[in-house]
C-alpha cells in the first residue's frame, strides 16, 4: 500500500495498533547469536503448542531481532504475566504454555539467577543487566518484528519522517546540531555539522550521496550487526530524514559480507518501504526523492575509512587517500557525500521526534545520549548495552555485566577496537565519553568493550591487534606498512622470549612516528594498543623480557605446564587426552608431563577436573 | 636538436668518427686529467670528451652528470631513441615509484643539453688507443629521417603502408565454456559498470566457491577493465579466493572476544589436526582452513563456522569431534 501523504501513514497507524490488544509472547529469535542458540527450533514449538491449545488468536507470537543479552539467550517474555524466561529450548514450550501462560505459575528452572546474589527473578526489569541501561534504540528490539513494517509503524516508526518532511532542511540540521549528536562510528565528529558541510558543499551537478557505514570492522564489536537486524527501518528512517535535510537523492548503505541476516532484513525493509511510499519518488506525498542501495562489503577492515569505503562503492580496490579535502565536500564519485554510522542514523529519528533539548539533557558536556556497546570477553554478562553517556566504566562492567567469571581478577577493558587501547583497573571510575576514553589513550571507536581477566596476556593482546592491523593495512602508505610491520617483529620477539629492554623504546619511538605520519586513522591510531598496554603494563613487557615469565600463561616459550603430585588424582585423562603423548604415570599415581616432547597445546590443562595442571615458570632454561 | 659538424657529413648509413679524447662510461675522470676536478663549475676549462655507450638509465644519468660537470659527451645509442628498459616498466624497486616519472625528465635534459651529442640508432665499431686517449669508430645506421627538422609526431607511422607500428594487442576471445556461461549469468544480473565490479566478483566467488581465471578474464572483458585491475580488486579483498577451496570450509573466528576466550589455541588444534595452515587446502581437498576477523557472536566464543553452519563455545575437545564429523560428511 502506497502511502500518499502524512494522514494516510497516521490512519495506517491508528488501524495498527487497535488491532493488536492480544497477549504477547517475545522471543528473541530472529537475530544471529539466538539463532545459533537455537532459537527458531523454540520459534516452531510456541507456533505448534499454541495451535495446539487452540491459542493462535489470543496470543501474538512474537519473534523479535536481538534483545541485547546474549548470555541467556534464547530469551522467552510473556507480556502478559510479565515474566523473563531465559535459555529455554523447544522442551520446555508445552510447560511455559501450560504453567505459565494459562496457568499463572512461574517455571522456576528457567528463571534468569543473579550470580552476584544467587537469587531468581522473574521481571526483566529486576534483571541487573537491564538495570541500568537506558535503551533509547535496543528499547524497540522488543516491541517489534524486524520482518515486518506494520510492527515498526505501530511504535510510531515513520513519525519523526513525516514531521521532518514539515520542517524546513537547515531547520532539522539546526536540530541535529543542536541535540550535540556525535558520530557512533567511533571520531565523535558532530553529526549536525558534518550534514551543513554537506548540504553547503558545491557539486557540479547537484548530486550528493547519503551513505550509511554498516561496515563493523572492529573485531567484538556488533551492536551495527545488531540494530540493522532488528530494527532496520529505524536506520532507514534517519537516513530518510538525512537526505532530506541534506539534499540528496541516492543513499548506499555499505554492509559488512560476514552479516548474511543483517542484509537479508535490510533489503526486506527497503522493499517494503518502497511499497509504502517512504523510499521513492514523492515520499509520503511530498516532493522529495530518495533511493538507497544495498552495497557488501568484501571483507577489508580499512574499508571502514570513509574515503577506502567510498572507493570500494566504486568498485574500486580500498585504499584511503589523504583527506585536504573532505568526503562531505567531495567523496564518492567526487560528489559530496555524507557518511554516518548505523547507531549514528538510528539515533536521528529519534531526536526529531523527541527533540534536541530532550536528547541534549542526556549524556555529559561533551557527549549526548546514549551509546550502545557489546560487552564481550571474560565477562559474566555478555551482551550489548545501552547506556547514558558519562556512566562509568566500573558500573558497566561490574553492575550491568556482572563483573568477571570464575572469581578471576579484572585485569583491562580494551574500548575502540584495533585502533583503541586496554584500560587499566585503577582508570575504572573515568566517565565513558568521546574526551575521557581518549584521554586514557583509547578512544570511544564504534562500541566494542572487551573485559579481559588475570588469563589474558597484555603482550600478546598488543602482538594480537598488530597482526590484525598488518594484515589489514592497505599498504599505501609507509609508515603503517613498514611500521605496523616493523613493530609487529618486535613483539613477536617478545612473546618469543627473545626481547631486549632496549625494544620497548623502540616500540615507543615507531609508535609515535606512526601516529604523526600514517595516510589515514586505521594507521594513525594503529599504535594504540601497543603505547597504552606499555603506558599501564608495562610491568608485563618486563616480566616478558627480563624474567623470561608470561604470568598469565598465552606466551608459550615462557611458560610450562607442570602436574601437581599432591592434587593429581591420576586419573590419567591428561595422558590421553594428550596429542603427543608427552604425560606418563601408574593409573592413581602422580603423572608427570616430559617438557622435551609437550607442545604446550594446553589439551591436559582444559581437560583436569581436579585443577592439578599448572603454569608454571620455567626455572632452567635450555641453552 | 642540435647538431655537430660530425654528423653533417654522413646524414645516412656511414661511418662517423668521433676523433677527440674519449673515455669509456664507466670512467668518467680518467687520472690523466687532473684538470677535471677544478674545472667543474665553469672556471678552469674543462679538457676533452668523453662517450657514453648505452642510453639507458644509467648512461643518461653519468652523461647529465659529465655535461653538468663541463665534459662533452658523446652518447651513444644502438636502438632510434634513448631511455632503455626503464621506461618499458610500471614500477621500480624497491619503492614502487613509477618509471617513467623518474626517468622522462631526463630523457628530455639529455636531448636538450649542449654538451651531450645523441648518437642513436648508431653503434660503436672500433675502439683504439689508451685510457685517457681514445679514438672510436661510430657506425650510424639508415635512419632516413632529418633529425633536425623531425618533431616526433608519428604521423609518418600511421601512414606507412608496410604497417610496422606497434599495435595495440587484440583481447584474447575466452573460450565460452561452462565458468564463463555461468559467469556470464551474474553478469546479467548487474549493469556493466566498474560499481558492479565488487557484486559481481562476489557471486561469482559464491558460485565457484573460489574465483577461477576464465571467470576473472571474462570479467574483465565485459566491465572493459583491464585484467590487473580485476585480479587486483580480487586479490585485495579477504572474501575472494583465487585458489579452488575445499570440499568444506572452516572459517575459525580470530575476533578479540574469541582471541581473549583461546581462539588461538582452537586454531592450532585446527592445523595439527588437518596438517595444514590457516589459509591453507588439505592435499585431499576436504577442507580449507581460514581465519575470519569476527562474525558478531561474541557471546559464543570462541567459535567457528563450517560450511556456514555455526559451532559456538569450543574448546579442543570438540574440535577433533568437529573435524572427524566433517570428514565423514558428503560435500555440502
């Protein structure tokens, strides 16, 4: 149904939501991590149980994209009786429809338990992983199918459209100016500045693009993955509004190749879009055209880099180029082009909406509303969260994600990606904004927080982004092909136990040359990881170099596994489970590991239930 | 260009002979003249000549350098112009700078510099005497053509009958079997532009599972792009393959919550167990190994897909299951 004008979307509207005063199961099944839980097997249980029980019209099933906790997904609500079931599988459909739905009683099994308190709750809102989040953009996850259009319209999707299509184009930049919006992509340039640069740039032939960065590089990081998934006309939506501000006619929407759902929904959503009137020609009846395309990526992190993505939308091979002049003034196809983030574009609807002074009186000076961001790594929750900007560190990590598993100690959170740094224990208190991360030698990046534990070598987890950057890097300019190159080697030496002290100069001294010489910000900030894990572990590379000792046991020529006499059982699993047959020893007597012939692959070490397997140091060293 | 009294006499085949001192390239301050190292800038006169055998890179530049320094040089060329093999080639080593940028400027301050006398299309004949004093037979060959009045603008070539010009290559027709049906099929599907160049190379990797040379020529044929660009853009990318795959492929994720979680561990159990490494085919084609820069399932790390279907939360154990269960599977 094309929708003609404003009055058309708001009766469709009105239609919507009367129809929908059923009771409602969610489940969170049409994302990529539920999926692979299992989550469509449960999908097809509710749908047959409910048949079954002859419930198909009393009760709407449901299956929502992600609903952030990934840790005890596949996710169950019932509306009605407000209760959060959690990792449920098709066997246990008939009991919730029976027990609870019909019954009112709670499963009890399937109950989310705090591991802080070892307590049960049934209401999402008791869930501390919610607590403290505020889900300006995750909210409408639950409250819709991204599937379906209609779902997307009850929530008052398309509303903020068809009041920007009212207002003038400077006056909806003024507004985006104004709530102090910053890009989600990870620079923090202020969006509502980068639209006027846009919508003032000359271009020959009045053509300017609207490109939408969907290209997540960062490794851990997936909220874009996410909210395209779940909620992809909300991002249609503020790059509508976008081009209509800006003046433009022809928006790309730029998709990582490893998000085959993310595409799948996207192109679903611009199909169906298309058939209500709000992509096309005349949008809701007015003047204004836009089309927007569909682009995947090939697998190339540079391709992050708005001037690498844009000439990969030529078809052209990534590679950046200098920036005297700026993509908003002229990108692709040397026509300004204006490039924001997924979360970024999401974000707009929502301020026009809602307006600017509502958004601005969220987040901190220099920060506004909110930033989603996945906590992943050695944590207890993982999941994405949605918070105000300015929150601490230590009340996402301990209080939202539930601190680190195990009882291990929090050893540094490492915010930005390849191009951020690892924060350390004692920075846990600095507020989560653009400035503070950076301040701390990190940077805000496009959201990925990875928790790393006592287990986690800061040595190895710098060799590890350089190896990703040399892989990575497009190999244009020198100082980040030689330099990532150059001290990739030396700390290759390192973890290989053949450091020298005089290295970490070294380090230091390429490190800074990359950040003042590198072509583009994949190789300016490539440094990041290695000068902030020496800034704040520097003990590490020194433990590494001096004493020949990977305290956490990942440098495998500077450690060794050593079985306990008095905790092994000898119960001889280790021996078999031993790939070189390395373990010897009498069936209930200590075993004892050959350290000529181990490889150190830690198969014995995973496979020790009575924890008699340790890392040790290694006291003589063979020559 | 200008021209010495030398040549004047034999504007054809003949023998010319440059009768002053000249010394061989390679040496281009003979001890016997002293002189030479105070006469460089112009105020001492600086003695006698010197000639350069081959214009190529090295014999421009040493010619530049003795005409700088005040020699008259003689520069002598077997081939009708100067510049060598550099200015066949795209790049130099080691730095990648291109060719003909380095070399052009010279080509032309060579020609225009009034102490260097082009010799070419001619070849040394004779060579008498001792470093210091040389005397050396030229042999200029039939040019027919008046080199002072020539301005190179190749309308002489295009118009000669006998056709000698160099021609640009014709494209080779690819032989139209089943790749190139198929790849002809995709192509179908999108407008023949250099934006279509990333989607269409991505269906056809899809297809074949890798990107095979019929298909990257046949490609390059209808976008109208030259080959390199093609192989290039293909090469560029991780998503492409240029070698055929194996029958499955295992993508481990190396994302940083996987790494964190012992991704690399997962990966080296991988290559012990199928004998090879990342990025690798086994020799019996089975499977291929490669590493993937992160899938967005953090929460299941680590974790690996084969064949597209996920395998979340591994540790060694599964992964000797995982891999023997494969084995045992038809191609997907």
């Amino acid at each position: 149904m094309k929708l003609k004008h404003v009055q058309e979307l708001e009766r469709l509207r009105s239609q919507l939501s009367s129809s929908n005063g059923r009771s409602e199961i969610v489940i969170s099944a049409d994302a990529t991590c539920c999926i692979l839980r299992g989550a469509k097997g449960v999908a097809e249980a509710f749908r047959t149980e409910l048949q079954k029980a002859g419930l198909t019209d009393k009760v709407h099933l449901r299956l929502a994209g992600c609903l952030g906790f990934c840790e005890i997904e596949p996710m169950v609500i019932l509306k009605a009786r407000d209760i959060l079931y959690q990792r449920v599988e098709p066997k246990d459909v008939p009991e919730i429809i029976s027990e609870s739905l019909l019954g009112g009683r709670v499963v009890e099994r399937l109950l989310y338990v705090d591991p802080a308190t070892g307590q049960k709750q049934a209401r999402i809102e008791a869930v501390p992983f919610y607590g403290k989040q505020n889900r300006l953009i995750l909210g409408a996850n639950e409250r819709i199918e991204p599937v379906r259009i209609e779902d997307y319209i009850a929530i008052d999707g398309y509303a903020a459209l068809a009041k920007g299509l009212t207002m003038k184009p400077e006056a909806i930049i003024e507004e985006i100016k104004a709530s102090g919006l910053r890009g989600r992509g990870g620079g923090g340039f202020p969006t509502g500045k980068k639209w006027e640069t846009c919508r003032n740039a000359e271009s020959e032939d009045g053509v300017r693009y609207i490109i939408c960065n969907a290209d997540e590089g960062d490794p851990g990081a997936y909220m874009d993955r996410s909210v395209l998934e779940a909620n992809p006309h909300a991002v249609l939506e503020g790059m509508i509004i976008g081009s209509f501000a800006i003046g433009s006619h022809e928006g790309y929407v730029y998709v990582r190749n490893e998000y085959p759902l993310a595409v799948e929904h996207l192109a679903l959503a611009l199909r169906q879009a298309e058939e209500h009137g709000l992509l096309g020609e005349n949008i809701l009846g007015s003047s204004h055209d836009f089309r927007i395309k569909v682009v995947r990526g090939a697998g190339a992190f540079v391709c992050g880099e708005s001037t690498a993505l844009m000439q990969s939308l030529e078809g052209k091979v990534g590679r950046p180029r200098a920036k005297y002049v700026h993509t908003v003034e002229r990108g692709l196809y040397d026509r300004p082009s204006d490039l924001n983030n997924v979360e970024t574009w999401a974000n707009v609807p929502l301020i026009i909406q809602r307006g600017a002074s509502w958004f601005a009186s969220i987040g901190t000076a220099g920060s506004k509303g909110t930033k989603i961001f996945s906590l992943v790594g050695k944590i207890n929750n993982t999941g994405l969260v949605e918070v105000p900007m300015g929150i601490p560190l230590r009340e996402i990590i301990f209080d939202i994600g539930g601190g680190i598993p195990g009882g291990k100690k929090f050893k540094a959170v490492q915010t930005g990606g390849p191009s951020g740094g690892c924060i350390p224990e004692r920075l846990l208190d600095i507020p989560v904004d653009y400035d503070e991360l950076t301040k701390a030698g990190s940077m805000m990046g496009s959201g990925g927080m990875i928790v790393m534990d006592e287990d986690t070598c800061m040595v190895d987890v710098a060799r590890y982004f350089l190896n990703f950057l040399k892989g990575e890097s497009c190999g244009k300019c020198v100082a980040c092909r030689e330099g990532v190159r150059r001290m990739l080697e030396i700390l290759e030496r390192i973890t290989a136990g053949e450091g020298r002290l005089e290295d970490l100069d070294t380090l230091l001294e390429l490190g800074e040359y990359l950040q003042d010489t590198a072509l583009c910000a994949l190789g300016t900030t490539a440094a990041n990881p290695v000068l902030t894990t020496l800034k704040y572990f520097r003990h590490e590379y020194e433990a590494h170099i001096g004493e020949r000792y990977c305290a956490a046991g990942v440098c495998k020529p500077l450690f060794q596994y050593v079985i306990s006499a008095e905790t092994c059982t000898g119960c001889q699993v280790c021996a078999k489970r031993c790939p070189v047959e390395a373990i010897s020893g009498e069936k209930k007597g200590p075993h004892r590991i050959n350290l000529e012939t181990c490889t150190k692959c830690g198969a014995c070490f995973e496979a020790c239930r009575y924890e008699a397997i340790e890392k040790a140091r290694i006291k003589e060293r063979v020559a | 260009m200008a021209k010495t009294s030398v040549k004047s006499k034999a504007p054809a085949a003949g023998k010319t002979t440059a009768s002053r001192k000249a010394a061989p390239a390679k040496r281009p301050r003979p001890a016997t003249r002293p002189a030479a190292a105070a006469g460089g800038n112009g105020k001492g006169k600086p003695l006698g000549s010197v000639l350069v055998v081959g214009a190529g890179i090295a014999g421009i530049q040493s010619s530049l350098d003795l005409a700088e320094s005040g020699y008259k040089v003689y520069l002598v060329e077997k081939n009708p112009s100067i510049g060598g093999v550099m200015t066949m080639l795209d790049k130099t080593f080691p730095t990648n700078d291109c060719s003909m940028c380095i070399v052009s400027p010279k080509l032309v301050e060579a020609a225009r510099h009034n102490n260097i006398e082009l010799l070419s299309y001619a070849e040394v004949d004779k060579v008498q005497g001792q470093a210091g004093r040389f005397k050396i037979e030229v042999r200029k060959k039939a040019r027919s053509v008046d080199l002072a009045k020539c301005t190179g603008c190749g309308a002489c070539a295009a118009a000669c009958p006998v056709d000698q010009r160099i021609r640009v290559p014709e494209p080779i027709p690819v032989e139209a079997d089943e790749t190139v049906v198929k790849t002809d099929a995709i192509m179908d599907r999108y407008p023949p532009q250099r934006a279509s160049l990333i989607m269409v190379l991505q269906d056809v990797n899809a297809a074949f599972n890798y990107l095979p040379e019929p298909a990257l020529l046949r490609i390059s044929e209808r976008l109208a792009l030259p080959y390199a660009e093609v192989y290039g853009t293909a090469s560029f990318y991780k998503a492409f393959s240029l070698e055929p795959r194996g029958e499955h492929l295992v993508q481990v994720c190396v994302g940083t919550a996987c790494h964190v979680r012992g991704a690399q561990r997962i990966l080296e159990e991988f290559e012990r167990l199928l004998s090879v490494k990342s990025g690798m085919t086994t020799e019996d084609r089975k499977f291929t190994l490669e590493t993937v820069n992160c899938l967005g399932a953090c929460a299941l790390g680590p974790i690996v897909v084969v064949d597209g279907e996920y395998h979340g939360s591994l540790n060694l154990a599964r992964v000797s299951r995982l891999v023997d269960n494969y084995a045992k599977k038809e191609s997907a």
